[in-house]
C-alpha cells in the first residue's frame, strides 16, 4: 500500500487520522494512483470491478487506456497531464472505456500528492461509477426533450432499485397529468370551436331574422299608424254624422210641428167651411124667400094696375137679384163641398205624412243610437289603436336593441372562434395517447 502504518509508543499498533480517512475512502470509493506521467502505480478492488480488470492487467500501463482512443491524441489530454503535473486538481464527470470496450461514467476527483519539498510525487483518483444515474439523467432528459417537443406520450422507466426512480415517477405523473390536461383543453376547444360556429350560425340567422322582424315591425308600425288616422278620421266624420243626425232629427221634429200647426189650420179651414156652408145655405134661403117675396110682390104689383107697374118692376129685379144670389151660393156651396173634400183629403194625406215623419223620427232616433254607438266604438278602437302604435313602436326600439346585441354577439362568437382556433393551434404541438392506451 502506498499509506504506512505508525505503531504507537506502547508497541500496539495504531491508525492515524489521516490512515483512517484513507482507509474509509478505500472501502467506499474506486482509487487508483498514478506516477506523475499518468502510469498506473496501484489500484483498489472497487476501481477494478467498475473497470473489468485486474490488478496485474493495469499496474503499468498508462492511464490512456480507460479513455477513448480519439481524445488519447488530443491536446487538452496532454493539457490535462500537464495540469495535474504542475500540481493542480480536477472534479468532473468523466467517461471511461472498460475492458469489454464499454463506456461507463465516473464522478472522479484528480488530486496530485506532493512531497516535503512540495514536488508532485503521485497523482490519486478517487471516483464513483455514475453510469446508471447518467443513464436515468439521460432518459430523464429525453424524456423533457420529448416534452419540450409536445410529446406528452413519453414515459420514463427506471428500475426501483435506480436512485432517480422517484424523479422519474414524478415526471411521469407530470406528463401524465399535463396529458390529461391537454386532452381535456382539446375537447373542451373543439367542443367551444363547434359551439361558436353553431352559435355564430345561430347569431346570423337570429340577425337576418331580427332584421326582418325589424323591417316588418317599421312596417306594420306605419301601417298602424295609418290606420290609427283613418279611425280618428272615421270617429271624427262619424260624430260629425251623428251631429248631423241630431240637427235633422231637430229638423224633423221641427217638421213634425209644422205638420201638427197643418193638420190644425185644415181642420180650422175645414170647421170653417162648414161654417160657410152654413151661411151659403142661410142665403141660399135667403135668396129662396126673396125670390118668393118678389114673386109675390109681382102679384101684388099686377093686381094694382096701373099703380103697381113701377113696383112689379122692382119687385122683378129683385127676384133676378135673389135668382142670381141662389145661383151664387149654389156654386159657393158647391165650391165649398169640393174645398171640403180637398181639405179632408189633405188632412188625410198631412196625417199620413204625420205618421210617416213619426216612424221617420224613430228611425232617425235608432241611426242617432247606433252613430252614438259607432262613434264611441271608433274612439274606443282610436284609443286602443295608439295603444298598439306605442307598443309596436316600443317593441320596434326593443328589436332595434337585439338587433344590435345580436351583432355584437355574434362579433364575440366570431372572436371567441378565433380564440378556441389559436388555442387549438397552440395545444395542436402535444401529442397525446388515446385515453383507452396504457403507456410504459
């Protein structure tokens, strides 16, 4: 061994502190010792099994023979050398080449040993094999590379024995839970990505629907209005009708009592026309006792003779004259009777049209009802026409609003489309298995 041993002062053999260290690091680390130039001087069990050789295999051979044969030639070799040469030490991850030509890595300290003097005597290494956790860094690392890749599909298997067996379950579950997460984000993007062009269809339609409803609701509006005038206008013309039918019910009535003053002077003219037939027949009589007085004074008058002529000749013209009156009041008699029948036959005819005007009045009576009727409907229909004119106009305001929410709804369904197609887009990079596939 290249360490001594110090035997103390009692004679039994003891260990200094720096041979403990020594003898600790042998047990549990790979140690090899080399001259200066890099010869192989010694080396312990451990170093050996992590190399394949023996002992007899490697004193004296060059410590080239553990690297690869490319970078044997290479200058930072030689610099290496030289460095440990000229007392400087080096801790790194190495790889090594054993004796079945495989590579193995070494987490090694390079440590040059000196003398009193202070001159480098030896070079010591002391290393511990890391090729099974390079390796499980290495899959670790493929498996972030994977992932930076958007491959969410790559797992990482380690032995349980493997120290980073922990590290890599944890990244297992971190993929597999990222996976989850993406194919839920996929769904959940082609599930809103269908829903907004659904709903962008929908919106479109609702709009060229509202629109419609629009332009028919400013339709209807205008032709409520119209319509509102044209019954104001009916109710104005119908009360007008109905004044007017109260004037000529007016006017009948008035016509009524025209009538009833007719009705009374023909049967005043009538009474008297009786009364003057009376006294036509009272000349009539008259006339007859004259006529008769006369004629018995025409006796008289012959019986006196000469003396009486003068008389006989008066009493001759006043028989003419009573003759002529008789005459007369014959044909005013006669007169009479037929004014008496046109009389009869007006108070007829002015009784008749008495009755008729009467039926007239109760008719006019009935139009009077029904125009107050008809009026009061189309004022009714007037008020409940700008009722409906106000809600129409009300519900053409509120359509007007949809209209609008319908546009900007459907410009927050084109712009959330376009968000579920980025998000698409920018989930589209990982790859992920089908939920019913099991990976390892």
């Amino acid at each position: 061994m290249w360490f001594n041993r110090r035997k103390g002062s009692s004679g039994s053999k003891s260990v200094s502190k720096s041979d403990a260290i020594v003898q600790i690091v042998e047990r549990t680390q790979a140690v090899i010792h080399f001259t200066p130039e890099g010869v192989i001087l010694e080396a312990n069990d451990m170093f050996l099994r992590a190399l394949g050789y023996t002992a007899a295999e490697v004193v004296g051979q060059h410590h080239s023979m553990f690297v690869q044969k490319k970078y044997r030639q290479t200058q930072a070799y030689q610099d290496f050398w030289n460095r440990l040469r000229a007392g400087e030490f080096f801790t790194d991850e190495f790889p090594r080449i054993t004796k079945e030509d495989e590579v193995i890595w070494i987490s090694a300290t390079y440590a040059p040993v000196f003398d009193e003097d202070g001159t480098v005597v030896q070079i010591t290494k002391i290393a511990t094999e890391i090729t099974r956790q390079r390796e499980a860094i290495r899959a670790i690392s493929k498996g972030l590379q994977a992932l930076s890749n958007g491959d969410l599909t790559h797992r990482v298997e380690l032995s349980a024995q493997d120290r980073m067996k922990e590290v890599a379950d944890s990244f297992n579950a971190a993929s597999e839970n990222m996976a989850n997460l993406i194919r839920q984000v996929k769904d959940v993007a082609g599930t809103i990505d269908g829903m907004s062009q659904r709903v962008s269809g929908n919106a479109d339609e609702l709009s060229r629907r509202t629109e419609t409803q629009a332009a028919t609701l400013e339709q209807t509006a205008a032709a409520v209005d119209q319509l509102n005038h044209t019954a104001r206008k009916a109710a104005d013309y119908a009360s007008e009708v109905g004044r007017e039918a109260q004037d000529t019910r007016k006017a009948a009535g008035d016509s009524s009592k025209v009538v009833e003053d007719v009705t009374a002077a023909m049967q005043r003219i009538e009474d008297s026309s009786k009364s003057i037939s009376q006294i036509v027949s009272v000349i009539d009589d008259i006339a007859f006792q004259t006529n008769l007085l006369a004629l018995n004074a025409g006796v008289e008058a012959a019986r006196a003779g000469e003396a009486g002529r003068g008389f006989a000749v008066v009493a001759s013209e006043v028989r003419q004259l009573a003759q002529r009156s008789a005459d007369s009041a014959k044909e005013i008699k006669s007169l009479i009777v037929q004014s008496s029948e046109y009389v009869r036959d007006g108070a007829t005819l002015v009784g008749k049209a008495s009755g008729d005007l009467g039926g007239i009045f109760r008719s006019v009576d009935r139009i009077s009802e029904r125009i107050r009727e008809v009026v009061s409907g189309l004022q009714e229909q007037t008020i409940t026409l700008t009722e409906i004119n106000t809600a129409i106009s009300h519900l053409d305001t509120v359509t007007q609003q949809n209209a609008a929410m319908v546009s900007e709804t459907a410009g927050v369904t084109l712009e959330l489309s376009k968000n579920s197609a980025s998000l698409s887009d920018g989930i589209s990079i990982f790859t992920v298995a089908p939920t019913d596939v099991t990976l390892h």
